[in-house]
C-alpha cells in the first residue's frame, strides 16, 4: 500500500517541472520577439526590455525544475524549496495577468494547489 499523500507529492513534483518547461518557453519568447509591444508595458515592473524579462523567466525555471527534482528525491530541503518555487510560480504568473488574465489566474491556482501538496503531504508527520 502507498504512503498517504504520495499521489499529491507527485503532483507537486510534475507541476513544478512542467512549469519549468513552460517558462522556459516564455523565456524564448521574450529572447525572440521583434514585434510591438503590448499597451501599458511601459508601467511594467521590470521596464520595457523583453530580455529583461526573458532573463527573470529562464531563471524562474532553473528554480522550478531544481525544485521538481528536489521533491521527486525527497529531501526535507527539497520540499521547503518546493513550497518557495510554488509562490514563485504563483508570483511570477500575476504580471502577465493584464494580457492572459485567465491563464494567469489558473496559473496561481496551480501553484497554491503545490504548496498545499507540499505543506500537507511532504512531512514525514502527516495526520489523519
């Protein structure tokens, strides 16, 4: 028989990875677009420059995927870097949110739904 929480362990390590890959693709994105800019990105919190963006995200991903290894393996230290990559995820999602606001939110949902996995499965303590 399985140890209690084993499935949602699983579930945080699977998401954190495939988020990893995800932002990995927005940080080609960012590297790659030539076109016109989306109106209001000049209010933006990192400024105009795509490839400042571009930088945050590749490393947003080296942390998630890092993380998703970490909780594949077990340690303590993994799941406490884990729950950290699960706000990152959820943080990082909300400054697309004026131009995909329903990825976005789907997006945090996710990560909250990680952490959860996370804080109630990932201690060798789990109650009833």
């Amino acid at each position: 028989m399985e140890e209690k929480g084993q499935g949602w362990l699983f579930f945080a390590a699977v998401v954190l990875g495939v988020a990893g890959i995800m932002r990995i693709f927005d940080a080609i994105w960012a590297f790659r677009f030539h076109g016109t800019l989306p109106a209001g990105l000049e209010d933006a919190l990192f400024g105009t420059n795509l490839k400042t963006y571009g930088w945050i995200y590749l490393v947003v991903a080296a942390i998630l995927i890092l993380a998703a290894i970490g909780v594949m393996s077990g340690s303590k230290l993994s799941r406490w870097i884990g729950i950290l990559a699960g706000g990152i995820m959820a943080i990082s999602s909300i400054w697309w949110m004026p131009y995909y606001p329903i990825w976005s939110i789907t997006y945090v949902a996710i990560g909250i739904l990680v952490i959860y996995a996370l804080v109630a499965y990932g201690s060798d303590e789990v109650t009833a």
